[in-house]
C-alpha cells in the first residue's frame, strides 16, 4: 500500500522537484484500499480464515504508519511499515526493492496484493517490478478474483476484450477500481485494530544501503514545474437570433473537441 497526499489539497513541489508530503494531509492510496479489500474477500471465503492472515506492507515518512493503521481497521491482521529518511524520493525501482526485501522478511506470502496505480504517481509498474524481484508469476488488472486453495481465477477487462486468467500461488495480483467497493472501517474494527501487531523495519533490517535508493539514485527525476494557473472565467453564448447552436459548435471545434 501506499501513504499519498490527499488528491483534494492544494499540493505542491519541494526545491528539489519532490512532492511536498509534509505540507499536506496524506492517507492510504484509494486504489490500494481496493486491494485491501479482495484480500479480505479471499480470507472470508477461504475454507479456514483463521488460518489466513492479511499484513498490510507500506513504505513511506512516518506518517505512513497512518495507512497502516486503516487497513487494520478496514480487516487487516497485522501491519508492517518501512521507513527510512534514506527512501525519500525513491522512484518505482527502488520502492520495489524495498517492497521486495520486505515481503521476503514478512515470509511465507502465498499471495501479494497490489492496487493497479498510486494515486499520486500513476505508474502502474511496481507490481511487475515486484514480482520480477520476487520470482513469482505475475497477473495484473484484474477487475474479479476467485480463489480455491492454491488455484486463483482472474477476470482482466480489456478495451476491447475479457481475459480470465488461471495462476498457482504463489503469485503477484495487481486490482482495478472496478474490483469491488473497499468497505469503510467500522467502530468494531477501529477498536479491535489498536489491538493488532505492527511493525516497524529500517532500511538496515531489509539488509538494504542507503545509496540504493532515494532521489539521487531514482532512473527519473522531475526538471521543472510550473504552477497550475487559476480557472478563467467562461465564455458566455446569447442565442437571441438562433446563432447559439452554431457557436457553441464553432467553439467545441475550437477546443478539438469534436
């Protein structure tokens, strides 16, 4: 999962070209709260949930911890954070690695669940990444998840055509917003997640250095930016003789939109 500035405020650049994480509220990426959710679902359909256990894995600035904290609430058994000052500015390279040398200290991971994107960075590439750095098989997109032991079904929604896809665990599944609602943390589960496990890795206790991530090591950086300009206000058409249609047509036109 991932902790990214709320998409609502007024977000902003640090001098150098990182997003400013600090001068806004952040949460637990939206897209990942649908991942959160599918794992659940295949926990409670499993022949034996107890003996099914869902850790919600973030990296990110302290703060990030509060990610954690809504997977717990949303279901989750147990949460593990890394953080580390060295992983500020980390490109997707490098989060995946540290996601990697993670997921293999957590162990036994028969499935790890990706949301399609993060909502602040929209790459989409981490869980390919992932799973190249893990060894395991892939399947990505997936909008229907179906499991039985170790056999997982995969529906994929193309533009042009329906994939359904069949994978063994131990396996790397990357989900779309059209999965299913996440569900909303109930008073029960808010409660009950100050109860559960969490723990807290250093980049030192992944056996991870320093200048293996951060933003001077990142494949791609951010050279310039620019201000969003103020909305402006919009053209008004008066119809008074019948003309309106046509304006309004040769202002769509314009604007390429038809």
């Amino acid at each position: 999962m991932k902790y990214v500035p709320d998409a609502t405020a007024d977000r902003h650049f640090e001098s150098d070209k990182t997003v400013d994480r600090d001068g806004v509220d952040g949460l637990l990426s939206e897209l990942d709260e649908y991942a959160v959710e599918q794992a659940l679902q295949i926990k409670e359909k499993a022949e034996s949930p107890e003996d099914v256990t869902v850790t919600a894995l973030c990296v990110g600035p302290e703060k990030g911890i509060d990610a954690v904290r809504k997977a717990l609430q949303m279901g989750a058994d147990a949460g593990v954070h890394v953080t580390d000052e060295a992983i500020a500015g980390s490109d997707a390279v490098a989060t995946s690695l540290v996601l990697a040398k993670a997921v293999e200290r957590i162990g036994n991971a028969d499935l790890v669940m990706c949301g399609m994107a993060s909502t602040d960075g929209a790459m989409s590439v981490v869980p390919a990444m992932l799973a190249e750095r893990l060894d395991l098989p892939q399947v990505t997109f997936a909008s229907v998840i179906e499991t039985q032991g170790d056999q997982v079904r995969v529906k994929r929604d193309g533009d042009t055509a329906t994939e359904v896809i069949g994978a063994t665990m131990p396996l790397v599944v990357s989900v779309t917003d059209q999965s299913g609602e996440a569900r909303y943390p109930s008073f029960k589960g808010i409660m009950a997640a100050k109860k559960k496990p969490v723990e807290t890795y250093a980049l030192s206790d992944l056996g991870v250095e320093a200048g293996e991530v951060g933003l001077s090591v990142a494949w791609s950086e951010v050279q310039d930016t620019t201000e969003r300009p103020p909305r402006s206000q919009g053209e008004v058409v008066t119809d008074e003789d019948g003309s309106g249609a046509g304006a309004l047509t040769d202002f769509l036109a314009s604007k390429k939109f038809i």
